[in-house]
C-alpha cells in the first residue's frame, strides 16, 4: 500500500449517529444526523457539516472516524445535514416539490439549531456544501463561530460550468444516471486527477473513480442528484457582499493541484483579510480524501483560534508534564491553572479571535 492510500478515507463500517428529522420553511424536512453527545454541547465544540454534490453526510462522517479526528471527535458534536433528497436510498423528491435554492437552504439551516437547542456552532463545509454555509453564516452570523470551507465558490462561474449546457437536458429516469451526469460530477471531485498520467497515479485514479461512480448508482437517488445540481449550477454571485456582509472568523481550504485551487485563491482576495485566512495544501486536489491530518490539523488551528478544543494537543507535540514534586516546568501559575478539568477548558469561548497559527504563503 502506498503512502497516498493510507491517507485515504476508509468507508465507515457502523454509525455512532442519531438521526432527526427536521421540519423547514422552505427546505422540507432535513435528515440531520448527530454524531457525539449533544447533551454535553455546553463542553463540546459543535461543527454544523453541509455536504458537496453527488454525495451525503457519510463523507463528513467518514472522515472524522479518521483516527487523526480521535480527539477532536472526543471533545466535538458533529450535526451533519443532508441536502433534500441526497440520503442514501432516498425516494424521489415529489414532482411538486420546489428545490431550495443555496440561499434558501443557508438560511434554513437556523431551524435545526433551534430544533436541537444549539446556541452556536463552527459550519465545516465542502464544494456546494461550502457554498450554502457561506450563505447561512451571512444570514445568521450570531450563531455561527466560524467557518472552515473546503473548495468553497461563491460566484456564479466556475471551472465546472464547461458542462452546463449538457447538464440542461439531462434525461435522467428510474434507470439511473446518464453518463453526461457522471462526467460531471468526476470532473467536480476528481477533475485534478484526470491530466495526471503516472501508471501508479493512473491506477489509483481509476480504483477511486470507479468506487465512486459505484457509490453514485448504488445510493443516490439520480433524479434527486440532478436537482441539487440545478440549484449549485443556478446559484446567485455573492462575491460582492462577502467582504461588507461576512462577519466572522473563515478558513478557506484548497489543494495545489485542485480544480478549484485558483478559484478560491481568487475568492479570497474579495474577502476581508482580517478575518478570512487561505491554506492551499501541497500535492492534493481531493483536500479532505488525501490529506486528512493536514485538513485535521488546520481545523484544530482554527478552533483554538475561537478559544475551542484548547486541551486537545497538537498532533506531534505532547501537553507539558508535572514534576512529581508538584511544580510544572513552567512554573506553579500554569500548574494551578491546570487543576481544570479538560471539560472547562474546551467550554466554547464565544469571543471572535482570528486564526494566527496558519499563515498564507507569500505571494498567494
């Protein structure tokens, strides 16, 4: 097995989930699926996750079973949402059923904090899911810590649209996916991977391609997909207002060799720089799939940035040790600070602090 397989995400082989079913406005009632213990969220950092196209909530639960996500997880709550109608096996979406737009369903998300009684969270979101989060922090800043945003776009082109015309006369029925759908979605997930032309990379590329065009005619329901992608594909340009209109603390995420490794580097240059910070990760497209522990590690950044997961200890450096005689190698104050517990030193501090343990690269 190569190094890049082993970073690779596992699928989940159980569930430590509960699953509610949230009534909205607009949206229809959304499957949310709560990973963690919500009865202790007062101690906990809360992460609200919306996903990306042609997949569902089980690629965020996936990777944080990843065993770099064991503390963060152990001290975390995970509310993961599915878009309408992208759970595993879902039936048709009525045909009188009015898709939400991104705006529509970034605004929603509120009432499933309301439904679970959740005061604040932290969005974690990816591609289409990003997208959505941008939207609700936008709407609902009062509630939300901060956002960490993978391949994240908020104007209205991008280099997907190259298939938009195609995706206008899809004809997709009871059988499954037309091939045009297929294209699309692999260009939006793999399309950094597809000029790359290593045997070994090519092998892996097609081992991965095929599992996920596997997963796509397996579980999710093709007629529901199409709608979701209409509504990624007919968003609304919000580049404009994000520098007056975003008020708290984001981290943008992107591979170097990713599709939309300039469109977010772009992105950022509209955004206010006092409160948005890029990290682009070296080697990879598929950030959250190749390099879980740097994606780990910058959501951990992140947190401790928001006054979250302050005794979860970063990954290669262990917590300072006591003498046994009592005094701490930095002296008796820290020791006397460290008689709290670990709960009280993750209980959410829910002032704004920017990030400043990731820096941007000169030039990006």
């Amino acid at each position: 097995m190569s190094d890049s397989d082993s970073n690779k995400l596992s699928p989940t082989a159980h569930y430590s989930e509960k699953k509610h079913i949230v009534p909205t406005e607009r949206c229809g009632p959304l499957s949310v699926y709560v990973q963690g213990d919500l009865s202790q969220q007062d101690k906990r950092a809360i992460f609200l996750t919306v996903h990306d196209l042609g997949c569902n909530h089980t690629s965020f639960h996936d990777f944080v079973e990843h065993p770099t996500m064991a503390e963060i997880k152990e001290r975390s709550v995970f509310i993961h949402v599915d878009v309408p109608g992208q759970e595993d096996n879902a039936p048709d979406l009525a045909d009188d059923f009015q898709f939400p737009t991104m705006q529509m369903i970034g605004e929603d998300l509120v009432t499933v904090l309301d439904f679970l009684h959740i005061k604040y969270v932290i969005g974690l979101g990816e591609g289409a899911g990003a997208n959505i989060l941008l939207r609700f922090g936008m709407a609902h800043a009062s509630r939300c810590l901060g956002l960490i945003l993978v391949n994240v776009t908020a104007g209205k082109t991008s280099v997907m649209d190259y298939f938009k015309d195609k995706f206008r006369n899809w004809k997709l029925g009871q059988v499954g996916h037309n091939p045009t759908t297929e294209q699309y979605l692999v260009f939006h997930k793999f399309g950094h991977q597809l000029a790359q032309e290593n045997d070994e990379v090519i092998k892996d590329r097609e081992k991965t391609i095929l599992d996920y065009q596997a997963k796509l005619r397996s579980a999710i329901n093709a007629k529901n997909l199409k709608r979701y992608v209409d509504s990624f594909l007919n968003r609304k340009d919000i580049t404009g207002v994000l520098e007056k209109n975003l008020k708290i603390d984001t981290l943008l995420l992107a591979g170097t060799k990713g599709s939309y490794g300039h469109t977010v580097q772009h992105l950022h240059t509209m955004m206010d720089k006092q409160k948005t910070q890029l990290l682009k990760i070296d080697d990879v497209g598929d950030v959250v799939n190749e390099a879980p522990e740097k994606v780990a590690q910058s959501i951990l950044l992140f947190c401790k940035g928001q006054g979250l997961l302050t005794s979860v200890a970063m990954p290669g450096v262990e917590r300072q040790r006591t003498f046994s005689g009592g005094e701490s190698a930095e002296g008796p104050q820290l020791l006397r600070q460290r008689t709290m517990s670990m709960e009280e030193y993750d209980k959410p501090n829910i002032r704004r602090l920017s990030i400043t343990a990731i820096q941007q690269k000169p030039g990006e």
